[in-house]
C-alpha cells in the first residue's frame, strides 16, 4: 500500500508518462531516487508541475481507471546538494517529493515505516521486498502492479562479484546491491526496498539508476537519514492545501475548479497543459457538455450505453445526455446514496443528481478491550466497515476494564463531515485491586485464616516440574517429569506479567538460573495443587525470566530480591483472575502499623503446606525503624527492604515467597511488597522487596518485552 507511481508530463503526448516507483512514508511525503526528477542537460530539478503521484494504483498507465488509486500533483521537489547524476556514478541518488494534497489513508494506501532511530537488525537471509510494473526485464511492461522478493550484498561483496571498471564506480558509499536474476526495467528506478519487522514494513532501500539486468545499485535510505528529516520537516513548515489544488505561485484553490476552461489562478496553472492533459479536447467548450470532477480519493467513471472507451477519468468532459456511474474508491462513498456507487446524467451543462462528489468516511472502529454500538440515521449498522459523516458511534470498556481518563470521554463519538471521528478513543485498562465479590463459594501462612475462593484474583501459584521440587509418588517414576509442584507465588499485574522474588527462580543451593520451560504459572486457584483443575483456573507457561542484573541471592543478601514472569499466554480477566493495582506514580507508602494484606500456600503452625489457599493481615515496619529494632537481622534488611511484623507467630513462611503484600487505597489492593527472606526458625519478621525501588525497572522491563513482541 506504500508503493506509488511516479508519472511525469509528457508535452508530446499530451498525457502522463510512468517514469518510476516512490515510496509513501506520510500523508504527503513520498521518497524517490532523484534521477527521476533531474534534468541531467541543465543540471537541474525539473519543476514539479510536470509530476503527478499515483498511490494505491494497479494498472500501469495513467490513463487506465483505477477505483482506488488517489492521485496527486507534486507541489515540491528536493533531492541532495550534491547530487549530479551519471557525473557522480549516481551518489546521492534519493529525492524527496512534497504532494501538494495529502492521501487518505486506507487499506490500499497507507506509509511504510522508517527507522528514524538506525537501529541495526539482521534482516533474514537478506531478502527484501519491492514493487513495480516491470521487475522482470519484460520487453513489455506488465499492465498490472508486481511485487518480487529479491536478495541482496553489501558493497564490499557486491564490488569482488562485479569488479568490471564499467561497473566498479556504481558501487558507491551509500549503496547496496540488489540482486536481480530476472532483469529489471528503467522505471523500476525509484521503488523502495522494504523489510519485515515486528509485524511492521520498514524502507531499507531505494532502486537507484538503471546499470545491469543482473544487479541494480539501491540508495541505502540509512547513509540519508539526517537529511530525509529535515527536508521532510522543512516541507511540513511550508503553506499546504489541505482540500484544493496549489497553484504553481503557492495559492490555494479549491479543487472543483481545476480544469474548468476559466483561469482561476492568477498564474493560469489551474488551466495549464501539464494539469489538464485531455483526448477529448473537442467538447471543452463545447455546449451543454459536462466535467468530470476531480475526487480526494481515487473514482472510476463509466460511460453508460456504451460500445468502446467506456472507463473515463476525472478532468474530461462529456456529452449532453450522457449518462456516468461514479464509483468512489474504498473509504469514500457518493454524497447522495448509501451505495459505493451512484449514476449521473448530463444535461444542459450540470450534472441531474446535483454534483457528483465522494464523500470520505470515516474508518471502522476497532480498539482493544472496547465494545462499539454503531447508529446511523437511528438505523443500527455495522461498526467493522466505513461510515458515513453522521453516524454516532457508543463505546463502552470490556468487562473488567475501566476508561483510564473517565472524565475526558462522554461514551460516544460523531463521524464528521471529511471522514474523521469527533473524538478520540479511551484507551481502556483492567480494573485492578478490586476484592472479588462475586463468588457464593464456602470460606477456605502460618496461623493465617483461610480466605474465600477467588477473593483476591491477583494472586497466582508458580509451579515446577523441577526434581528439586517434586514430590510424585517414586513408584510412579514415568509420571514425574509431568507433575507440576507449587513452590513460590506471584502477584497479576498485567495479562502478560507476574511480580514475584528473584530467588524463586534460582537452585537454592547453587544459585544457578533454572529454565522457563520447568514453570507453569497458574490463576484462579484455591487449592494449592495443581492437579486439581478448578473452575476458573487459567495456566501459561513461561515465555522469559526477567530479572535485575544486580540480583546475586545470598552473597548480596538477596537485595534487589524481585523478578518479573513473561508468560507465553496472556490471561483472561474475569472475577476470579484479576490484575492487583501497581503504583506507577509512586504515590503511596506505608506507614508504621499500616495493614498489609498477605496469601499464599506456605507451612502452616503444623509444618505442613496448606492445601488451601490463607491469609493474613499484617502491620509494616519501616526499613530504618527495623534495622533498629532488629539488629540481629540487619545484614537483610537491605536498603530496598521493608519489614512486616508476626502477630502470634502468623506470617509468611516456606513457600509462600513470591508472593505480594497489598494495600488498600480507595477501594482498590495495590502491590507494594514481596515476600523476600525471614529468619530462619524465627516468626517475628520479614523483610519484604520494596516495590516502589524497582518501579523504574519494572517499568522499562514490560515496555521492552512488549516491543519485541509487537
């Protein structure tokens, strides 16, 4: 969808030639090889009246109606200093073009992307990705758009396998090679080389000037970054007209009076002969004949009762009583009907069914976690496709997600006139901290009280498969490997992540790192076994450990004692698996004898663990009031620690670690703890991880795994 042609005024012809390929990379910035543009007899950039943009265009000559291609002039043209063409072995070869009106957007006609950052990524066994109407070295150019995935070499490669003197100076500083076995053809000179990222299109490349059917020397659009961004931002500085036609002395008209027979431009460029090309030059002015007007999005018009020549283009005219169905390309519909397309008459000079226009709709509404209700005309319609200005569109969250901003958003928004919504969309966020009371279940830490089936949806089991932690029955051995064993515990803190402690991911006794595939992480669950499938039980493996590259367990004192689980699959929310609030602002701290709220699965008074899962409440103690008051304990009580004091022996114990201690802050749990390290023997204290120490950490952690995944 980012693949243009590049056509330039003939004045022989009278018509627009395809000359090359460009590549959108914004609404109006389309990038090219700059041989396309340049006069290379009086060493100048051609004026860019004489060049026309088609995007989302099939067919390969101008003339050749195409419902969805959205044409445009060139209102700029800039291309390097020092670029000088053959003189210079085509250096410098990139050119960027300023449309004079913008694109709109759709599936067919939408920017490749660019890494403005050069960050440096392998791109798999250096293949890329093109466009043209040539490609193959054809004697004749196909009629319709191909695209070719071809390899390519570095310039030190590519200058040991084509070392002829004739090609040597080609091979400059800021080229690749394209590696074209099938032939390519001249016009193909200006199409971008993309690659695949992350589900995304990057521009790698541009065709540079036409050398040889077996390679073809590109632009690497890296060696031109500095310089594509500030001609870019120098155009978007400059006067645009957002819905006419610029003349060729900067003014704005509006469109509809392009091609009329009457000057409207003071310069007369609205009526040049480079912007109203014509085969039909006959009827102009002729009596009673009516034009074709020209759209923001791409049209097809179609004569009716018609042997030949049938398909017409905007900017001719037509003969009285001619009848012409306009069919408006996709994200624009007639103004008058409810259909894509619409019929017209000529009569007497005007159009019966006043003014054939395509209005531009607005986009269908999609958003993650947000439900849509779509009205037009108090008709319900279908909020997946185009709609039409008028349409009111109700939005609410997802159940078990809230609006982030409740007040900047009224639950519904108005497709305006020009095909944009009113408003933007919230963005919607889990409900988080929120005490499950959903649940009619019986009631189920050392000392602790068995709390109630899925009343605190944030809290998840870690499992493993580990040796060290199974205790299958020996005389079953060929089952072991499959039995999964609670060992610490976790906190939800988004569908994809758990906050749990650094230690529980390591070999107690050697420290040693142990492997994602050895977890299971599972929520929902009341019972301590992971055998025993619960109703609303959701499990996922382990996509990554990740970790502060300071943790180092018992040589440091188990400081820095937190870790994040990546999980393979992401977590439905519901009432019984709900993510626990995370201070991202750092606004709250717990106070002396603030109640914390802990559960967990770990020894009881018996010695035993609970089958069940239990909790407690329990007062803090700040980091320097513990370290004063327990001495013997100190060398733990690590600067990003605070201590939770036993009340009658009950706290946490083995096998609760991991696991989070939580406040209540207007009605909602946030996690501000986790389970980290106690005295051994001992049931007075614990020193918690501080979460609010590693927010910094815990928040680059996510935004960057997330990166990589998309």
């Amino acid at each position: 969808p980012w693949h243009v042609g590049v056509y330039k005024f003939d004045k022989f012809l009278n018509n627009y030639e395809n000359i090359c390929g460009g590549t959108l990379i914004s609404s109006h910035i389309v990038l090219t090889a700059a041989s396309c543009v340049y006069d290379s007899f009086n060493k100048s950039v051609i004026r860019p009246t004489y060049f026309k943009v088609a995007a989302g265009k099939i067919g390969y000559d101008w003339m050749t109606p195409d419902s969805n291609a959205q044409e445009r002039n060139v209102a700029d043209i800039s291309i390097p200093e020092t670029y000088v063409g053959d003189i210079n072995s085509y250096s410098e070869n990139v050119a960027v073009l300023d449309l004079a009106q913008d694109v709109s957007f759709n599936d067919l006609v939408l920017p490749v992307c660019v890494d403005w950052n050069n960050n440096r990524f392998d791109i798999p066994d250096r293949i890329v990705q093109t466009a043209g109407w040539g490609l193959k070295g054809d004697i004749k150019y196909s009629l319709t758009l191909k695209e070719a995935y071809l390899q390519f070499i570095n310039i030190v490669e590519c200058r040991k396998k084509y070392s002829s003197i004739r090609y040597l100076r080609f091979i400059n500083y800021d080229k690749i090679c394209l590696l074209t076995p099938d032939g390519r053809r001249e016009q193909d000179t200006g199409g971008g080389l993309v690659y695949k990222r992350n589900d995304r299109y990057y521009l790698m490349g541009i065709i540079s000037a036409y050398i040889n059917n077996d390679f073809s020397p590109s632009t690497n659009v890296t060696k031109h970054l500095s310089w594509i961004s500030n001609t870019v931002n120098n155009f978007s500085q400059k006067k645009r007209c957002s819905n006419g036609f610029r003349c060729f002395d900067g003014v704005c008209i509006n469109e509809k009076l392009v091609c009329n027979g009457r000057k409207d431009c003071a310069d007369g460029s609205d009526e040049a002969v480079e912007t109203c090309p014509t085969t039909n030059k006959d009827f102009v002015f002729a009596t009673g004949s009516c034009l074709l007007p020209s759209q923001r999005g791409g049209v097809t018009y179609t004569k009716l009762n018609c042997q030949s020549n049938c398909e017409l283009k905007s900017g001719l005219y037509v003969k009285p009583n001619d009848m012409v169905r306009m069919n408006c390309g996709q994200g624009f519909a007639p103004n008058d009907t409810l259909t894509t397309d619409a019929t017209y008459v000529c009569t007497s000079g005007s159009w019966f069914r006043e003014n054939p226009e395509c209005l531009k709709l607005c986009s269908a509404l999609k958003k993650e976690n947000l439900r849509f209700e779509c009205l037009y005309k108090k008709q319900e319609i279908d909020c997946n496709r185009f709609m039409r200005p008028g349409t009111v569109a109700k939005y609410r969250c997802d159940s078990h997600y809230t609006i982030s901003e409740p007040l900047a958003f009224s639950g519904s928004t108005t497709c305006m006139i020009g095909g944009r919504w009113k408003d933007h969309l919230p963005n919607c966020i889990p409900q988080c901290g929120i005490e499950n009371k959903a649940n009619n279940a019986q009631p189920t830490i050392s000392l602790g009280a068995k709390t109630v089936y899925g009343k605190y949806p944030w809290h998840v089991g870690l499992f493993s498969n580990n040796s060290l932690f199974n205790t299958c029955n020996e005389s079953d051995i060929s089952n072991c490997g499959h039995h999964f064993t609670n060992m610490c515990g976790g906190t939800l803190i988004h569908k994809y992540f758990v906050l749990t402690a650094a230690h529980c991911l390591h070999h107690p006794a050697t420290g040693r790192l142990f492997f994602e595939a050895d977890f299971r992480v599972a929520g929902g669950k009341y019972k301590r076994s992971y055998s025993i499938f619960e109703k609303h039980q959701q499990s996922s493996g382990v996509r990554n450990f990740l970790e502060p590259e300071t943790y180092a367990g018992s040589q440091t004192r188990y400081e820095h004692d937190i870790a994040i689980l990546y999980l393979e699959n992401a977590f439905v929310f519901n009432d019984f698996v709900l993510p626990a609030c995370v201070d991202n602002a750092m606004l709250f701290t717990p106070s002396h004898n603030d109640l914390g709220t802990i559960v967990g699965w770990g020894l009881t008074e018996q010695l035993t663990y609970s089958d069940d899962l239990k909790e407690v409440h329990l007062p803090v103690l700040p980091t320097v009031a513990c370290r004063n008051k327990y001495k013997k304990f100190i060398e733990f009580i690590t600067t990003d620690k605070f201590c939770v004091i036993y009340r009658d022996g009950a706290g946490a114990q083995e096998g609760d670690s991991g696991g989070g201690i939580t406040f209540t802050y207007g009605g909602r749990h946030y996690i501000l703890g986790i389970v980290s390290v106690k005295k051994r023997g001992s049931n007075v204290i614990s020193a918690f991880t501080n979460v609010s120490v590693h927010m910094e950490w815990i928040q680059s952690s996510i935004k960057n795994s997330l990166n990589k995944k998309n």
